[in-house]
C-alpha cells in the first residue's frame, strides 16, 4: 500500500462529555436513494449463496453464452460490477469518489490485477511490465482524486506484489528476509528503495498476497497466526529503531479456510486460532498493542483496522477514546465497497477517517478478480445477514412511508 506525504491531524485528548458508543443500526441508510440499497440488498443475498462463489467463474461463462455477451455485461454492470466497483474510466472513477466523500468516506484505488501460475500470458516479463505501468497511473489517479477543499488526507491505494513479480521470486524473497544472515543484506530501507517509482511517494507498507506461503514477505499481519502479537512487538520496534514509519492493518479472521487448506495440503501445524473466542482474544491484543504505540509515537506509526465486524469497530473506537487518539488522527478503518455500508456510514458520519477499497477496471479484469477475493473471503459474504436485515428494514420503512 502507498501513502502521498500529507499531514495528518494532531492528536488531542478525549472529550470531558465520554465516550459515546456508535450505532450500527442502519440509520445512516438515510444518506442513500432507495434504488442503491435495493441493489445492494438483492447483490448481498445472491452473493451469500456458496455455490455462486465456488462456481462464479463457471457461471459467467455460462451467462454469456445464454444470454449473450450484450446482455450478459448489462446485467452484471447492473448487479454486481455495480455493487463493488467503481467504473473503468477515470471519469467512472471520480464520480463514484465525490459520491463517497460527499457521504463523508475517502478512496482506497486497488487495481485488480494478480499473477495467474497456470496462465503464460499473465506470467510473462512484458505482462508484468504492463502491470507497472497500469500501477503507476493508479498512483497519479489516487493524487489527482485528493479533495483539498477539506482536511488534509492520505492518498491511499494498493496493488498486489505478484502482479508485479512471480509467486515463486516473492517465496525466494520471504526466505530471504527470513533468514539471520540475510536480513542485514536486504533491509527495510533496501526494500523501500527497490519499490520507489521515482514519483515523490513515502513508503508505509506494502500487501502482500493473501495467500499462505507469502504471508511472511512484508508487514501485512494476519491475526488468525498464534504467534502474531510477537510478530508486531518486534516489526514494530525494528521499524521504530531504523526511523521508518510503521503501518499495520489490522484484519480479523480473514482467509482463515484458505490458511487452513493451505497448512493441511503441505502437512504442517495450524497455525490459526481453534475458535472465534480465541481468535477474539488474540485480536484484542494485538489492537491494544498497536494503538498504545499510535498513541505514544503518533504520525510514524499508522493503523488501519479493516473490518466488517461490528464489535471489532466498537471496540476500536472505544480504545482510542480512552487512549486520547483523535478520529481523525492515524487510525483509519477500511472496508469493501458495497460492502459493511451500515458501519462505514456511522464512522464517517461520527468525523472517523473510513476509507472504501475500490477496484475499478474494465468487466473482464475485474469480475475474476472479485470472485477470487470472494473465495478467499467465503466467511465475510456469508456473515452479511445483518447488513441484509438493515436494508430491509430500511427499504420497507420507506415502502410504507414511515419517517426515521
């Protein structure tokens, strides 16, 4: 992930009135027009059903050939391209931005683009060099999207490291780092200056691919591992002593069948948590960990919590009251566009800084790429039962004219 070099706001104390716990009740729903919350209602319940995801590839291809290319793109761009992406020109892209600074969320551009092994055209040098250059556009999209009318923000966006580089070089590098005697050859900073496109862009941390043998590579942490709060204890000292800024985010029970898949094929230990109330438990430590670091070093250190569970935010908000970080100090919180919009709407509203991952790309590129991340992620499209029941409510309140 890449940070433009803008200021953050200062940190202040809590204010003497207390905390105020948000309320994830659908109310901001208010800020949307009925035909959004219809579609992402009707797009939340297809998407909840396993075998779309399981088969989503398979289902296209068939859509197209009974339906017909034309009609097949019109209703996805109806439907699901329109749920979770922002558009595919850059004119697509900027309305759907203003759309969501004026519900007051900020953009988070991800390029949906990743190394396909089985395929030779996307693991060939040309393709690669192709992915650069779509990346850097990315970069000077997501600083031209900035609004400067309002406070001072980061420009966020993020790319996957293997649509740059093979998944096999990417395994060599994590060995590497991995290793004593290879740590002081290939540091941080070395890292850090390997991966400057030469635009003026300060490096906070890169994401690494989401997929087991990857997941030591750089600093994006999985809190399903045992042994993470370790982990971060030492990232984050290391950061610190070598003055470089420290980003962590923050993830809860994320690709946990696919880790678990991944362990049982190569025949090693689980490393995840046996159960949601340990994988709580763990999740809370390494929270408390990160913000009591925020909150003493500030602008160096930065924290996304990217979550859709409602306690978890809860949880968060609360503990950065108590440990006098501001909303809109360097905890962010970060969801899916179309996705979790009940609890991104009561945190921008509430003056926290929210922001909304967005691929954007033509239908082509980008559907694969979200049933991809919908396999991986099989346990978020299926706990949205709350998020429907809202907008439900939220559409039958309307139906039947009845005020807020």
């Amino acid at each position: 992930m890449l940070w433009t070099p803008l200021s953050l706001c200062c940190r202040s104390r809590p204010s003497a009135g207390g905390w105020q716990p948000l309320r994830f009740d659908g109310g901001a729903f208010h800020l949307k027009g009925t035909a959004e919350l219809a579609r992402a209602l009707l797009v939340l319940r297809v998407c909840a059903w396993p075998p779309l995801v399981t088969h989503g590839l398979a289902f296209q291809a068939w859509s197209q050939r009974l339906l017909g290319s034309r009609l097949s793109r019109t209703l996805l761009r109806a439907s699901i391209y329109g749920q979770f992406v922002a558009g595919e020109t850059a004119e697509e892209v900027r309305d759907c931005v203003q759309q969501l600074q004026a519900l007051g969320l900020l953009p988070l551009l991800a390029v949906p683009t990743e190394e396909e092994p089985d395929s030779t055209a996307k693991t060939s040098e040309a393709w690669y060099e192709g992915n650069l250059r779509t990346m850097l556009r990315c970069v000077d999209l997501s600083r031209a999207l900035v609004d400067t009318r309002g406070p001072a923000r980061n420009s966020l966006m993020q790319l996957k490291v293997t649509a740059l580089a093979s998944t096999r070089l990417c395994k060599e590098l994590s060995a590497w780092i991995q290793r004593p005697a290879g740590s002081s050859q290939l540091s941080p900073e070395r890292l850090a200056e390997a991966m400057d496109s030469g635009q003026n862009l300060r490096l906070s941390y890169l994401s690494a691919d989401q997929n087991q043998h990857l997941q030591a590579s750089l600093s994006r942490l999985h809190h399903v591992a045992q042994e993470t709060q370790e982990r971060l204890e030492r990232d984050a000292e290391a950061a610190h002593k070598a003055g470089l800024a420290f980003g962590v985010k923050l993830v809860r029970g994320a690709y946990l069948e696919k880790e678990r898949a991944m362990t049982q094929l190569h025949g090693k230990e689980d490393c995840t948590q046996p159960d949601y109330e340990a994988t709580s438990r763990s999740y809370s430590r390494c929270l408390e960990l990160v913000l009591r670091r925020v909150s003493r070093h500030g602008p160096p250190c930065h924290l996304m919590v990217a979550s859709h569970n409602e306690e978890s935010v809860r949880q968060a908000t609360k503990r950065m009251w108590e440990l006098g970080i501001p909303p809109d100090g360097p905890v962010c919180f970060g969801q899916l566009l179309g996705m979790c919009d009940h609890v991104s709407l009561a945190l921008g509203q509430a003056g926290y800084v929210v922001y909304k991952s967005i691929p954007y790309g033509c239908l082509e590129e980008v559907i694969p790429y979200l049933i991809r991340r919908a396999q991986e992620n099989r346990s978020v499209l299926q706990g949205v039962r709350r998020e429907q029941e809202l907008l439900s409510q939220e559409l039958w309140r309307r139906l039947l004219g009845r005020k807020v």
